[in-house]
C-alpha cells in the first residue's frame, strides 16, 4: 500500500504504461503494457542525437470523488510543438487524450485521494527509433505514456525555497530549442541545476545573448509580483491584490508554461495588471514576492536570489507573501474541484 504522505517527485512504479508505434507516416494502434523497458536499437537516433520530446501534466481526485486531468490539450498542443521542432511527427490530438484517459485508466488504484496533496502525473513522451549513423532525423516514433503518483510538492506545507542565480551556465539560447520540451535542455542544465540543488536551492536562469534578463527558474517560469505605483490609483489596500502588477518574462529561450498561462488568467481575474515583458534582473529589486511556477510545484515562492558571482543577494520573505498564496490556493481549488472552472480547464471522469 503507498502511503501516499511519503511520496516525493520520484518515480514509483503503477501497473501500465501505454504505447504507439509509428511507421511509414502513419501511427499505429494503441497498446497498455505490464512492460516497461523497451527494444531499442542502438543507433536510434534518441540514442545518438537526443531526437526526443516529452510533457508533464497531472490528474488530481477532487472533493466531488472526480477525476480532474488539468488542461491536458495544451500539453498535447505543446508536445506538437516539440515534436515538430525536432522534425518528429506529432501526437494528433485524439491519439493524445485516448492514450491518458487509458493510462489513467488502467493505473486508477495509484491516484491518490482526495485531500492528500498527492496527485497522479503523466509523462507522455515521443522518440525517434530509426537507427541512422549520419547526423540527420529519423522516420520512426514511439510514442509511450506512463504514470507515477507524486506527493505535494511543500513537506511541511506550503513555503518558500531559495534560489541560485546561474551565471556560468546558460539553459537555452534565443532561437534554440529552449521554447520546446526536449530532453537535451535539461540535460544541458544539470551542470547548474544539480549544484544549486545539493544546497537546498532551486536555479534561475538568464538570457543566454546580454545576460541582462530573467529567462526562468529550473524547470519553471519565473514569475514577480509589483505593487502598482500610488500615482496608478489603485493601491488603496494592501490586502487587495488589484494593487498589484504580475510580472512574468517574455523570452524566446522560455518554456511557455501553462501554469504560468492558467495564473495570468487568475490574476487578470482577480484585477491585477499583468505584463509579459523583458525582465530585467535588476527589477527584482520592486519585487515584494517572486515565485517559480509549473505543474509540479504549482506556485514555489522565493526566498532569496543568490547571485553569487556579483555578491549580491536579493532578499524576499521568508514565507510565502499575500499574492503567491492566493494565486496557488486558486489554482489548486481549481483543480481539486473546490472552485468553480469557469475556463474549462479540467476534463472531469
Ligand atoms: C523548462 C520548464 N519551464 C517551465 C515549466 C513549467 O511548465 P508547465 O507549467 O506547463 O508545467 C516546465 C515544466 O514543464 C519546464 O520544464
């Protein structure tokens, strides 16, 4: 039995995984299998030339006993995106969500309860199995979904993390590949991430071409929170969030984030300015709370940023501030069901 408080981002085995071949331009039938390794030829190209992409989205138990799969044709529209970036055919939509509803299907006993924090994530992924020696793109996918139940993201409840400021390593560069999902980013990023990671911290990220601006955070986009100036009008009450601008960076080497995307819309809803922009690091400075945000962590408040080779700390608070807590309490009664969906975001079984 799993328990499911001990839970992790790890993965812990579930009983299928579900599985599409595609050969000579078309996409085959889909398959749930007990196996979870596959045949692999040594030269494919995800072997030799990391011609891979992949998603993450999860399903959470609601209050109402549903099943809630969060805003899953835009991981699906995504992994197009992806795909097409590295000249790999993409997952029609139909094929996309019959392959998650049958994963969730067949691995039902690991989603975790209603008011655990717990949740069931998909990872849904295609790579190309054509063996090829010559540098060039192959002609044949797998596309394969498994699923792994995964605890809240906050032991301890929700709080917020340091982070490291990479300056000697950079994720992506503008017109790279940094917009897609696509295994060789992060791969790329280890040199920083793993570092940051072993001192309790999570990493930041700048533009690759001045080193100026905040691109993102880890595996997250980055996002500030502004009070508007007084001469605005708006600041009358601290408390109300209205008074306040989001601030989130627009960036070609950015991962575009739905949960990024999903908060934009909850903050426009609640009143608040958003600004999708450059983002100088120095604005930081105007941040009264700044926050990592994507599927795992939801909203990841941070405490401080560490540019260690400037000598400069950047000090937020050490919890999580008025607006972060809103805009994650939102999200997540959202998709537990506690909240109305007025944007359709949940297909509910
Ligand atoms: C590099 C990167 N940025 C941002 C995100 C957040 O995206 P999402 O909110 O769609 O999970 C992720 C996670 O998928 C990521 O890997």
């Amino acid at each position: 039995m799993i328990n499911w408080n001990d839970l992790g981002f790890e993965y812990t085995d579930t009983d299928y995984i579900v599985r599409c071949s595609y050969h000579n331009g078309e996409w085959g039938k889909l398959v749930a299998t007990r196996r979870k390794e596959i045949n692999l030829h040594v030269a494919a190209t995800v072997l030799q030339y990391g011609q891979e992409a992949f998603e993450g989205l999860k399903a959470v138990r609601g209050i109402d006993g549903k099943v809630r799969i969060f805003r899953m044709l835009e991981n699906c529209r995504r992994l197009a995106r992806s795909c097409e970036a590295l000249y790999m055919a993409p997952v029609p939509e139909q094929l996309f969500e019959e392959a998650i509803l049958l994963t969730l299907k067949k691995n039902i006993r690991y989603l975790p309860p209603y008011g655990s924090g717990a949740s069931l994530y998909f990872r849904p992924m295609v790579i190309c199995t054509t063996p090829r020696l010559g540098v060039g793109p192959g002609w044949d996918y797998e596309f394969i979904v498994y699923a792994s139940p995964i605890g809240t993201y906050f032991k301890g409840g929700f709080h917020s993390t340091p982070f490291i400021l990479s300056r000697r390593v950079d994720r992506a560069a503008p017109y790279g590949t940094g917009q897609y999902k696509v295994g060789g980013n992060y791969a790329a990023a280890f040199r920083a991430t793993e570092p940051a990671h072993e001192r309790g911290c999570g990493s930041m990220f700048l533009d690759s071409r001045y080193h100026r601006f905040i691109d993102e955070c880890g595996a997250a986009n980055f996002f500030g929170i502004k009070p508007l100036k007084v001469a605005e009008g708006k600041r009358d009450n601290e408390k109300n969030v209205s008074g306040y601008e989001f601030v989130t960076p627009r960036s070609l080497s950015i991962l575009p984030s739905i949960t990024n995307d999903s908060l934009m819309t909850i903050a426009t809803d609640a009143g608040m300015k958003v600004s999708r922009r450059r983002v100088p690091l120095s604005e930081l400075r105007e941040f009264t709370e700044c926050a990592a945000c994507g599927t795992a962590s939801v909203v990841s408040p941070i405490s401080k940023v560490i540019d260690e080779d400037r000598h400069v700390t950047y000090n937020f608070s050490e919890t999580p501030g008025p607006v972060c807590s809103m805009l994650y309490n939102t999200l997540l009664g959202i998709m537990r069901g506690e909240l109305p969906d007025k944007y359709n975001w949940c297909l509910i079984r």
